[in-house]
C-alpha cells in the first residue's frame, strides 16, 4: 500500500471474510478495504484502525467518516 502525505480516504467493506485491502477506486481516489468485524457500535471502525496501523507500521486515526462507508484516514505517527 503506497500512500503519499498524510492523510487518504478509504471505502470501507464491513462484515467480510477477511480483513484485506481490495484494491484502488480511482474514479473516488479511495482504497477498497474489506474488514471482518460488523458495522455495529464502533466495532468496524476500531478494526479499520488496528488493520491499518499494523500494516503501514503507523499510527492512524479516523478524521471525519465515522458512520459513513467511505472514511479519510490521517497518519499520526
């Protein structure tokens, strides 16, 4: 996953198989992320952060798209 500056958006597929980066929507400039956990309290968002955080090596947080699919994510550390 290459990711230029520090801020990108995401379209998040909860209640999946696997947890997985899909691919990249040009038409929306978002990565295709599925994610196993449901889109139930904070659950999916939570798993977002976790499966991010792990595979850029980062810290990352949720900026705005809380109970939206599609979300912008920004690199904290």
């Amino acid at each position: 996953m290459y990711i230029q500056g520090k801020k990108f958006k995401i379209l998040v597929k909860p209640n999946s198989r696997e947890s997985k980066i899909e691919g990249f929507d040009k038409e929306k400039g978002a990565y295709k992320i599925s994610i196993k956990a449901k889109p139930e309290g904070s659950k999916a968002n939570i798993e977002i952060i976790k499966f991010l955080s792990r595979l850029l090596k980062k810290r990352v947080r949720i900026v705005s798209g809380f109970k939206s699919k599609e979300k912008i994510m920004e690199i904290i550390g």
